[in-house]
C-alpha cells in the first residue's frame, strides 16, 4: 500500500483498510498449510519530524506561533463594495469603533420597503377598527389584517438587521494586527477584513506537539521559549489541547509568555520541553507495516501481539498517529513486542500461532 497522506480519523480508516486488505490477500496467496502463519514484525521508534513523533533526546524542540488569547477576525455578515476600512495595522481602538462598511444601497432599499409595507397595514388595520362595528368588514378580515401586519413589522426588524450589518465593528477594545482589504473591493459575506487583538488577555505561544508529549507535560511546567533574534524567555504552560490536528497528528499547547517580554502576535519559533522523550517499554510511538492494523475507529485501532511464553495472540488495543509513508504510527506498544503482519486477518483472539521465521 501506498499512502499519500494522513487527512482525518476517516482518511486513515480508508487507507488502513486498504493496508489490511492487501495483507489479507497476501496471505490468501500462500498455500494451505501457511494461512495462519504469523509473521514478526521489526517496530522502530519514530523520530521527530515536523512536530510528529517522540523524540529520543531528553529535551526536544517544537515549532510555535506568538499570539494574543483573543484575537478576532472582522467581516461583514453580508457582501458588498467596501465604502469604507477605518483601521491600520498598529492603530489601538476602543470596543464597537467602526472597522468597515459596505455601500448599504440594497440594505437601505429593503428597509424602506419593509417600512412602506407596515404603513400601509397598519392603516388598514386603523380602518378595520373603525368599520368593524358598523359591519363593514368581517372579524375574520380584520384578523388576516393583524397577521400580516405583524409579518410586516417582522420583516421590518430583519431589514433593519441587514441594514445595520453593512458595517463591521470590533467586539472589544484592542490592536489591529492586520488589514486584509481597502475601500473599493467586493468582499463576499463573511470574509476577512481585519484582525484585532485583545492586548488585556494573555500572550501566548502556541505550540504543536506529538500527542505523547502533550499526555507527558502538566499546566503550569516551565519551559524555554525561543524567538529568533532574541533572548530564550521562560513560559510556563497554560493548556493543552483536546483534539489532535487531522493532517498532522499534533496537539496545541498554549504557553504563557510574560507580558514585558515585548512579542508581537504571529512571530514564530520554537519551545524546548525537557524531559519528552518516552521510553519505548513506557509505549512510546513506534512504527508498524499497516498491515498489521485488523480494524480502526476513529484514532483508536487494534493490532495482534503474540505472547512470547505460549505463542499466543493476542488483540491489543493501540492509538494511531497517522501514516509515514508505507509505516502506521502508533502509540501503546512496547519496542519488543512482536505483532502480527501478513495473515492477521485469520487470526483469533487468544488462538496459538505459528510464527514464520523469515
């Protein structure tokens, strides 16, 4: 099997099976008498690459971005032609200045037929009022009157929302880091115009670790914090993640940066974190044909590990990691363990094997 890359929980269940399937027909290959053959499979540690895997030395490296605990990204909730962007990267705002508006010609025309609308219902409704008693009109009539009289009020509001959305304002008061568009442009709805940060909140640096790293380091450990061009600075550790990224396998740790350490938002390096590395007996993460993997859900897949004093198999719960070319990554097995590869398919839980020499 050939895998292009590792994309979701879903992705890696497709491209697995596709890896156990030709397993499975490998083994069909083979005469009778070596179905159930179970053959060893030679696991390695995974090295670290590009924030993936475990690392082997004691203090490892990790990529991270500086940025503000809240940060927001202004847009407009309905498109059109900026008439005008009031802000510049570096200007200092207060909460509900004016960042953009589009040309509202749309908006305007829409409110004002919503309120010609509800003018002359409630006109109506006056004379129904007035003719009900002399039997002019029906009780049924000036009822439909009411109700589309509040219909026509409820458009009225929702015009008058469109209207006021034509202009994007900051929800607190901040920095503008970016301005992504001038006066002139068609921006569609929802589409970025500026980002602005809450210099009050906390200062972050963002990194993405392996998930092993992340289960190994606690809220409130110390860590080095290095930017290019100036001094290390010491952060300490915030959160963690609850999720690992669908194509890279990493999971964010948000570290406290001091608030005199002078960082602007998006600079980037890299965190050391002592102590990251796993011992491969402690399960750290190890790389295995992916043939070997019998099912999958999710992030969570089983494997067959053959019991050394009685040749055994048996079905071993593992964590995936994604795919390193022709290898699975996974975490929860020790270095030494021998898992079975080709035939695992023919295999029972707690069935004794055959182990094939090659």
């Amino acid at each position: 099997m050939r895998a292009r890359r590792f994309g979701g929980a879903k992705a890696a269940q497709g491209l697995l099976v596709a890896g156990l399937a030709a397993g499975v027909l490998t083994a069909c290959s083979k005469p009778a008498d070596k179905a159930e053959t179970a053959v060893p499979v030679v696991v390695a540690v995974s090295p670290v690459v590009d924030g993936a895997g475990v690392a082997t030395a004691s203090a490892t490296r990790f990529p991270l971005r500086v940025l503000y605990d809240r940060e927001a990204t202004i847009s407009l909730r309905v498109g059109g032609t900026l008439s005008a962007v009031s802000v510049h990267p570096g200007d200092v705002i207060p909460a509900g200045a004016m960042v953009a508006a589009i040309t509202p010609t749309l908006q305007a025309e829409g409110e004002r037929r919503a309120a010609t609308e509800v003018d002359r219902l409630e006109r109506a409704a006056r004379r129904n009022t007035e003719l009900l008693p002399q039997g002019a009109v029906s009780e049924a009539q000036r009822e439909d009157t009411q109700s589309a009289l509040a219909a026509a009020r409820a458009s009225l509001r929702a015009a008058r929302y469109d209207r006021a959305s034509t202009i994007a304002r900051t929800p607190f008061a901040g920095l503008v880091l970016a301005r992504m568009h001038e006066v002139g442009e068609t921006v569609a709805p929802g589409e970025p115009i500026a980002r602005v940060a809450d210099v009050n909140s906390q200062l972050l640096a963002r990194a993405a670790v392996s998930p092993a790293v992340a289960a190994a380091v606690a809220p409130g450990t110390t860590v080095q914090v290095s930017i290019a061009g100036r001094a290390p600075i010491m952060g300490r550790v915030l959160r963690k993640g609850s999720a690992a990224d669908t194509v890279t396998g990493t999971i964010d740790v948000d570290i406290g940066l001091p608030r005199a350490s002078g960082l602007a938002s998006g600079l980037t390096g890299s965190v050391a974190i002592a102590g990251s590395a796993a011992a491969p007996e402690a399960g750290g993460t190890l790389l295995l044909p992916a043939e070997a993997l019998i099912d999958a859900k999710g992030a969570q897949g089983h494997v067959f590990v053959i019991d050394p004093a009685t040749s055994v198999a048996r079905r071993t719960a593992v964590r995936l990691h994604g795919l390193a070319g022709d290898m699975l990554r996974v975490e929860g097995l020790p270095l030494t363990t021998r898992v079975i590869t080709a035939g695992a398919g023919f295999v029972r839980d707690g069935q004794k094997v055959r182990v094939d020499g090659r």
